[in-house]
C-alpha cells in the first residue's frame, strides 16, 4: 500500500488530511529501514515488540494488516476497512467535509 499511501499524502497536501501508520513488526530496527526504504514521510507508529499483540492492534481491536480507519475532522471513525477503489472517494468527501466546516462563520 505504500505507493498508494504516498500519493494520497501528496494528493491532499495542505489540506485537512493526515495519515498515519502502525507496524506490528517486531524488530524495530527492520522498521527503521523499511521507512528509510520506501520513503515513508507520514507518521508511523511501531505496535511494539509483540507484533500483532501489541497495544496499538489491541486497543484498536485489529485482527490483521492492513486495517484502515478513516476518521472524521472531529475525531470520530466514519469508515473501517473502505476498498481501494473507494479509499479515494470517501477520503476525498471526509476531507471535504473538514473544508467546509472550517469556512463555516
């Protein structure tokens, strides 16, 4: 997902968009280079040494990789697990959305 990730975040540059990422790899040094590698410039959390039992997939209740959360401007989940092909298009109304409500007096 990363070439597809990487062009969102430069798609939606400047605007009300961010992403974020966790790993569940255990070794954490791997990490370090994966994203040296592959050009990874969004945050990026490391779920902890317990890989998939780690407290970020625990908390989240996340059961395999990947995962995707879309959240609104106000914090709140509006979509978990979107397809591909319509990443893109709810991104794009959420972001929208957060436009809209920060021009509103």
């Amino acid at each position: 997902m990363y070439p597809h990730e990487r062009s969102l975040v430069k798609r939606f540059a400047g605007q009300p968009f961010a992403l974020v990422g966790v790993n569940s790899d255990k070794d954490r040094n791997k990490i370090r280079q994966v994203v040296k590698d592959k050009s990874i410039t969004w945050r990026s959390f490391w779920n902890g040494s317990k890989g998939m039992r780690g407290p970020i997939s625990l908390h989240w209740n996340i059961k395999g990789w990947p995962t995707v959360y879309l959240l609104d401007a106000k914090g709140v989940i509006r979509h978990k697990n979107v397809a591909t092909e319509r990443l893109d298009d709810a991104i794009e109304r959420l972001v929208g959305e957060a436009q809209r409500t920060k021009r509103a007096p």
